[in-house]
C-alpha cells in the first residue's frame, strides 16, 4: 500500500476522533448575549501587569537577604509567587472572556471578518496548547 | 456454523426493513418536507437495494456492465448524501448569515482538497477515477461534517439532537468506507464477504443512529431566532478585541515565562 493512501486512512480515523471530540458538550456554558457588553465594560486585569512584574523581581526583596532576614524573603517571595499565579488565571479568565464575547459578537453579526476569527482561531489555539 | 454469504444476506434484509422503518417515521413525522434531502438520499438507498437485488438474480448480465451499473447507482446515492450534507450544514449554520459565509468558504476549501488529492491517486485511469472519486466523495464529506461541527461548537452554535445524529451517521458511514476500500479489501481481499458485511454493519449503525434520533424527535428542536447587530458594530468591537486579546496573549506569555524562571 503507498503511503498516500496511508495518510487518507490516518485522515479517516483522525477525523472519527475529532468527531467524538467535537461531540463533547463544552467546558464552559455561554454567557447570556446581554452580558457582552457589561464584560466589555469591566475593569481590565492587564492593567496591574507592571505590579505584578514589579513583584516578581529578585532584586525587590533581595535587601531582605542583605539585611539578615533571608527566611522573610522565602517566604514574601513564595507569597507574591502564589499571588501571581492568581493574577495568572485572572489573566486567562479575561482571555476566554473576550475570545466569548468575540464568538457572540460573529455570531450575531451579519457579516464577519474572515482574517480577524482566523487570527482569534490562532490566539484560541496557542492558548490552550500549553494547558 | 452461519456461512459469511448467509450473515451477509441477513445484513441486507435487516438493512432494507430499517431503512423502510426510517422511511415510514420521516414521513410520519413530517420530517420528509424539512429534511428533503435526506429523505431522498433514504429512497435512493432503499432503490440501490432493489436494484442491487435485481442485478444478482440477472444471471446474463455480463461483467462491465454489471460494474458500470452498480457503480452508477453508488454514484448516485453518494450524490445525494452529499446534497444532504449541504442541507444539513445549510440547517445548521445559515440562521446565522456571517458565520454561514464564512463556514460556507471553508467547508468548500476543505471538500476541494480532500478531492483533489483523492483523485491525483487515480493516475489517469478512469475505473479508478469513478472508484477513487466515490471514495473522495466520502472523505470530503466526513471532513465537511467535523469541520462543521467544531466550527458550530468554537462559535456555540447550537446542534439540534436529530441534526447531530445525521451528521453522526453519515460521518460513521463515510470514514468507515474510506478505510474499508482503502485498507481492508486491498490489504485482506481474502475476507471481502467480511469486509463487505461489516460496510453493512455500519450503516445498520447509521440507520439505528438516525431511527433513535427521529423517533425523538421534537418540532420544538427547530425554532431558533438569533439576534442580530450590526456589521459595523461587529467591525468596531471586533477589531477592540482582537488588540486586546493579542496584548494579553503577550502578557500572558511573559508571566509564564517568568513563572517557569522562578521554578
């Protein structure tokens, strides 16, 4: 058997899983169409990135080392990781929320635009290969 | 101990009185006028039976044209399933005209490639043309069917439980004939009384998907009004996002990567 032929079989049964895959109901329900704009509306978590940044540093506890107190810098710096990564999923929640609201607003939308969904296909996709 | 040929005759029986059984429910429900397609694609199968039956019992009927005959009719059926696939996707997306444009583009994309690359296996040779053609003719439709069914659950569009059911059976059908005509009758010719029973079985899967769904069937399943915006609306916001997203996308990326510094 030649190897094109190979590789429609393959395409067949990968096609039998993204089926059953694409029958699964979604993780998450949709939000109520009025909710889009309200979520639009709402104060945005990107906006304390520099904070958070800021935290993350080395060198903004390190005088804690310098001045005897190593174990306090553990334990501020185990705290501020813990919040970061809080601030982490608020970040990813803010992300499916617009990917949401975008989904809502093509489907309402009586014409929408082919390279802006396919860039969001694309931001959707990289998003969740990681997790 | 049940003989191949005897199982398969059984098949065949079993097949025609589901597919009668189908027949009587779609009308009965009224289902024949909203799914007329489908509905066609039921009596052109239930024919194809007949005719097949006719064909067997003709004992002067000679090679080619007994080839040139059952191939013909399986062309047909295979165009009608298609026609059903477009209506179904037609059910599916159209109540939602932006997405139905762009759904339409790339479902077609998708079915033009798939074929495109069925038949370059043909190599000019026209039994294989007809063969392979039928053969990429199914792909393209099961790749039509997934591709539509993801493209309906990113965008949470709903999927009625009968439409669901079609695209499930003719999707099972169609990848189950990819891999049967391509792997198993070539690979294990020995066993194609087998092989061609167990095409059977799976649209006797088909049919029992399609009977279950039908005869639960609810008129309630088809009344959908979605709201509309405007396009320009849908431009101005749409465009918000995308930067949006694009700006958190790059934070995000940042955070883990400091993340997994610190780890």
């Amino acid at each position: 058997m030649s190897l094109p032929v190979i590789f429609l079989v393959l395409f067949a049964i990968l096609l039998v899983v993204l089926l059953s895959w694409a029958l699964r109901p979604p993780a998450r329900e949709p939000r109520p169409a009025l909710d889009v704009f309200e979520a639009l509306r709402q104060s945005r978590h990107s906006s304390r990135m520099s904070h958070i940044l800021q935290a993350l540093e080395p060198d903004d506890t390190e005088f804690l080392r310098s001045s005897g107190h190593a174990a306090l810098m553990q334990t501020i710096r185990r705290q501020r990781r813990a919040i970061a990564l809080s601030y982490l999923q608020q970040l990813q929640d803010e992300f499916e929320m617009l990917l949401e609201i975008s989904r809502l607003l093509a489907v309402m939308s009586p014409e929408v635009m082919a390279m802006e969904e396919l860039e969001r296909w694309k931001l959707s996709l990289r998003q969740t290969a990681p997790s | 101990m049940v003989e191949p040929l005897q199982l398969q005759t059984a098949a065949w029986a079993l097949t025609t009185a589901l597919e009668l059984s189908l027949f009587v429910q779609l009308l009965r429900r009224k289902l024949a006028r909203i799914y007329p397609f489908f509905f066609a694609y039921l009596l052109s199968a239930i024919l194809q039976s007949a005719g097949s039956a006719a064909l067997y019992r003709d004992p002067n009927i000679d090679k080619l044209t007994f080839w040139k005959i059952a191939w013909g009719m399986q062309g047909l059926v295979v165009t009608i399933r298609a026609l059903t696939l477009v209506e179904l996707n037609r059910k599916v997306l159209s109540p939602y005209i932006g997405i139905w444009a762009l759904g339409r583009r790339l479902l077609l994309g998708v079915a033009a490639v798939v074929i495109v690359y069925d038949l370059l296996l043909s190599k000019g040779q026209w039994q294989w043309l007809v063969m392979n053609g039928v053969r990429g003719l199914e792909l393209a439709m099961a790749a039509v069917i997934v591709s539509m069914l993801l493209f309906a659950r990113y965008y949470r569009i709903p999927v009625s439980p009968l439409q669901r059911a079609l695209a499930v059976g003719l999707c099972l059908y169609s990848t189950f004939y990819v891999i049967n005509y391509s792997l198993l009758e070539k690979v294990l010719r020995q066993y194609a009384v087998l092989w061609n029973f167990l095409g059977l079985f799976a649209f006797i899967a088909s049919l029992l998907v399609w009977i279950g769904a039908v005869r639960r069937y609810t008129a309630v399943e088809e009344v959908r009004v979605p709201q509309t915006i405007p396009a320009e609306l849908y431009g101005t916001i749409s465009s918000e996002v995308n930067v949006r997203l694009i700006l958190l996308n790059r934070q995000l990326m940042q955070l883990l990567h400091l993340e997994n510094r610190g780890q």
